[in-house]
C-alpha cells in the first residue's frame, strides 16, 4: 500500500471544491414545482451569508382565462342573484409579490386587491371591463 501525502493547501482546495459540488447540488434539489406550477428556488449567498427564495410562475393561463371571462361574462361578473361578483382571476405569484411588497395587506385586502386590478399594469388579471 502506497501512502500519498498532499500538502494542506491542495487538501483545503479539495474540500472546498467538494463543498461547492455539494452546495450545487442542493441548489438543484431545492428548485421543486407544487401542484400550482410554482416554482421555488433557493439560491444561497457565501458573500453575505443570505439564503434568497425565488418564486416563478407562468401566469399566461391566468390571463388567458380572464381575459375569456372578460369577453364572455353578459353579467358583468355577477351571479344570477347579484350577490358575488367575480372582477379578477389573479396568479399566486403575482398575489405573494404584492403581500411582500407591501401593495396590499394579504389575501383578504379587497379594498387593496381591487386597487391593484384597476392599475393598468394588472388589468389583464381582471375578468370584467370594469370594476
């Protein structure tokens, strides 16, 4: 048997390229899709110790789908009875990104949601002309 000595600079570089082959492989991993489509990524940063989640959707169904609405609602978006009103159809992403930065309070902000569906920017999400 053959005993082979490295020096601790080349066995230090080995673990560190260990290390990193790891941590690539675990940033794969983590990238899962739920049963909505949503994507989640998580990348790690060594430079600032800080763990970012990155959250992907492709929302065109949703606004394929409001937009049908939109063009086939005779009512507007209410019930028979008048008693509901469906105004958006809006991507789950796009509902987190809102809550995180602040443009409405959670899921139950109707007052802040509705804001958000008469914003040019987010009127593709609304399933009637207007609101």
């Amino acid at each position: 048997m053959t005993s082979l000595i490295l020096p601790q600079d080349v066995i230090d570089e080995l673990h560190e390229r260990d290390r990193q082959e790891a941590l690539r492989q675990a940033q794969l991993q983590a990238s899962t899709y739920n049963s909505l489509g949503i994507r989640t990524i998580q990348h790690y940063d060594e430079a600032t110790d800080t763990l970012v989640i990155q959250r992907q959707s492709d929302a065109e169904g949703v606004l394929d789908f409001a937009a049908q609405m939109r063009a086939a609602h005779p009512r507007n978006g209410y019930s028979e009875d008048r008693s509901i009103r469906h105004v958006g159809e809006i991507d789950a992403v796009v509902i987190e990104d809102w809550i995180n930065r602040g443009l409405i309070e959670g899921l139950h902000d109707n007052v802040g949601i509705r804001r958000m569906l008469a914003d040019r920017d987010y009127s593709g999400f609304r399933t009637v002309d207007k609101l």
